[in-house]
C-alpha cells in the first residue's frame, strides 16, 4: 500500500506530524521541498541523504 500525504507550508513555520515505525520498517528514496526535523523516542533511525547517511 502506496500513501501520499501533501503538506502546503506556505503560511506555517512548523507542522507536526507524527507515525510510528515497527521493528525493520523502511521508507523508499524520496524527498521533501522544505526541511524534516526527525524527533525519535525509541530505538535507533538510519537517515540517507545525498551527503551521506545519519545515524
């Protein structure tokens, strides 16, 4: 199952939104057109970017 969430930030500095990951979950190579801040509350989360990855 595919899903598409849309956001227009045009007129928020911030935009909280929330999703919880089970063990061995992964997204598939996308971007966004403003900047992510990740908050993790447990366990450990792999970030790839085009620098490089983040632990």
């Amino acid at each position: 199952m595919s899903t598409t969430l849309t956001f227009n930030f045009q007129h928020r500095s911030l935009v909280p939104f929330a999703h919880d990951y089970a063990h061995g979950d992964s997204e598939p190579w996308h971007q966004h057109d403003c900047a992510q801040l990740l908050h993790i509350l447990s366990g450990v989360v792999r970030v790839e970017t085009a620098q490089g990855y983040w632990v």
